[in-house]
C-alpha cells in the first residue's frame, strides 16, 4: 500500500511539475507577443541645459575656431 501511494504522490509532483512549465512557457510567449520591441532609441532619453528630460536629441553646438587659431591647407 505505501509503495502504489509513494508512485500515486510522485505522479502527482510530475504532473504538477510539468503544469508549473507549461504555464510558465505560456506566460513567456505572452509577454513576448504583448512586447511594444522597445528598441534602444527609443528607450534613450536626453537631458536639456535646463536639467529637464527629453526623448529628442540635444541640438549640436556648431563649433567655432578660436580667433588665435589659423586653416593650414
């Protein structure tokens, strides 16, 4: 009697074992059907001189030669 309930107990741990799996592949297949795919530029956000954040980039500086210096061509 102990030995048929020892199997009874351990098919029962299987079965709850692979349920826990299947549901928990079930989940990760949600999740990824359910994704927004964030790629990485669209999760970058920007800092202003202001100390606010953006989601657009900072506008480049144009960037002057100092007036010592000369163009070597």
């Amino acid at each position: 009697m102990a030995k048929s309930q020892n199997q009874f107990m351990k098919k029962q741990r299987e079965k709850q074992k692979q349920r826990k799996k299947d549901d928990k592949q079930k989940r990760k297949q949600e999740r990824q059907e359910n994704s927004t795919n964030g790629t990485l530029d669209e999760m970058i956000a920007y800092v202003d001189d202001f100390g606010n954040i953006t989601d657009t980039p900072p506008e480049e500086p144009k960037k002057e030669k100092p007036a010592g210096e000369k163009h070597h061509s």
